[in-house]
C-alpha cells in the first residue's frame, strides 16, 4: 500500500497498513536504538567504482572525499583489510582541515573506544561541538545526545534542547524526536504537548521510526490535541513497518481489539511476531 504522510490535522485516507517483512523493517529502522555512542555519520561523498587502492591514490594527492571514503572503507573492512586505526587518522587529519562529517566520525570512535584505547566521551564532545559549530547536523545530534544524558561533563538539559534543535533545522529527524521528548517531558523547556506533538509530526514525516512512534502515542492519549485512535493506529502501522517493536505491539493491540483498525486477530498475532522477533519479550506470548 502507498504510504500516506502523517500530519497532525489531515484525515487520513486509509487504516490498515500492509505487514511488514523484517527485511523490510530494517531497511527502514531508524532512531530506535541507544543513541548515547552517537551515529556514524556514513553520508561519505560517492566514490563509484573508485576502490581503495584509487581512493588511497587520491587521499594522498590531497583529496579529503578520497580519504573520507577510504577511511569508511577501512572502518568496515569493505574492500580493503579493517584498519580502525588508520581511520582514526585519516578522520582526525581531514577533521583538522575542515572536513566537519570527520570531526563527527572521530568522535564516534574516540566516545566507543577503539584499538585498544579506552573511550573518551570528553573528546568526543568537544568534537561533536567542533562539528556543530560548523553547521553538521549529526555533529549536533550527537552534542545534544552527551548533554542530555551527562557523557563527557555534567548534563545540561537547557543546552541539550539548544542542539536538538540545530539537529532538527538541519534535517537531522531524531533531533526532532529528542527535542519533542524534552517537550513532552518539561526538561530543559517548558513542557509544551503541543509543539512536542508537532516535532514528533516533523519526524514522523521524514519516516524517522521512533518520532513517528512518540507521534502515535501523543494521539492515542491526547496529548496536544484532542485523541485520534484512529490517526495513532495508522502511525503505529507505519512505525512498525519501518523497525519499532513497540510501535509493534501498539498496532497488534489495536488489531486484535479493532481499535482505529479493522478487527483481526489471525493479523494481530502477526504483528506480535514482529514485535517478538525485534526483542520484545512481551510480545511473544501474545504470538502464539
């Protein structure tokens, strides 16, 4: 079935969403799991068909895409032997040229701990504010990320919804999530279910799982507006297929009681699987 964009005010067209495969699902999943290590920024500029013998040629011409590229390479393994050291230099010379998306890949590594040095969550602050002061969006997620759970310092909510929300101008959607959260919450902010629900909607827009996920659960209880069973249904149905087990186990409930949904239970033991297979223990019962 076509997917429908989730605004908050739009009647929606359609209530029961197709299942999803797992496959599926983690093609889309995003925004789910534990962000305080931050996110590898992978949005490393296109080398086709180069390899990483003609990527190593270009990096030592003095081309920073090239030692982007092969430093990613490395990273992973993928075409060259894994060399997590190598491309800790390579990310933290282009880092010092200017190469933001570096300074933000260094610190990825430095917070994770890597070749056998320990973790620095200090440094990976002050990298990920490096990154941000020159406009990288996930630089600024992953800021927001260490304030608000104190990784690298002291926590600091107010500043945390600061860079959540450079996150979120800069189309990094979970920062969106995480600010609406801090919205919803009254941390850091005043608490404001409307303009969470909003930020949640922005998220849940740009298929960001876990903002669609909050989205869900803001109509179901009401919060910022009047409840919208029926409206929640549909997002959780989208969350679900694009990775969320609890979104998951939301969809299930509501198909098993025909709540915002046609009742159907052979379907709702469905998507209790999903929820099951995706480590939601509760689930599992239901499944059977």
């Amino acid at each position: 079935m076509k997917k429908l964009r989730t605004h908050v005010g739009i009647i929606l067209l359609a209530f029961v969403v197709s299942i999803p495969t797992l496959s599926q699902a983690q093609k889309r999943s995003r925004g789910e799991n534990d962000t305080s290590r931050g996110r590898l920024d992978t949005r490393l500029p296109k080398q086709k068909g180069a390899t990483a013998k003609e990527l190593d040629s270009r990096c030592n011409r003095g081309d920073l895409h090239g030692c982007s590229a092969l430093a990613y390479l490395m990273l992973k393994g993928e075409g060259t032997a894994k060399n997590v050291q190598r491309a800790e230099e390579l990310f933290e010379s282009n880092c010092k040229k200017g190469q933001l998306a570096d300074c933000t890949n260094l610190g990825n590594l430095v917070s994770q701990g890597r070749a056998k040095k320990p973790a620095n969550p200090k440094r990976a602050r002050e990298l990920y504010s490096r990154a941000c002061d020159g406009g990288h969006g996930v630089g600024c997620l992953n800021l927001g990320v260490m304030l608000d759970k104190g990784l690298g310092g002291s926590a600091d909510l107010p500043q945390a919804a600061k860079f959540f929300r450079k996150a979120c101008d800069k189309k990094q959607l979970f920062g969106c999530t995480q600010l609406g959260e801090l919205y919803e919450r009254g941390r850091g902010v005043v608490q404001d279910n409307v303009h969470a629900q909003k930020l949640y909607a922005q998220a849940c827009d740009g298929s960001e799982v876990h903002g669609c996920y909050r989205l869900g659960l803001a109509l179901d209880q009401g919060l910022g507006g009047k409840r919208n069973p029926d409206k929640a249904a549909h997002v959780f149905g989208n969350a679900c297929k694009w990775g969320s087990a609890e979104a998951c186990m939301k969809i299930a409930e509501k198909t098993e009681k025909g709540v915002g949904v046609p009742q159907d239970k052979a379907r709702a033991k469905v998507y209790y699987g999903l929820a099951c297979d995706r480590g939601l223990k509760k689930a599992c019962k239901k499944r059977r």
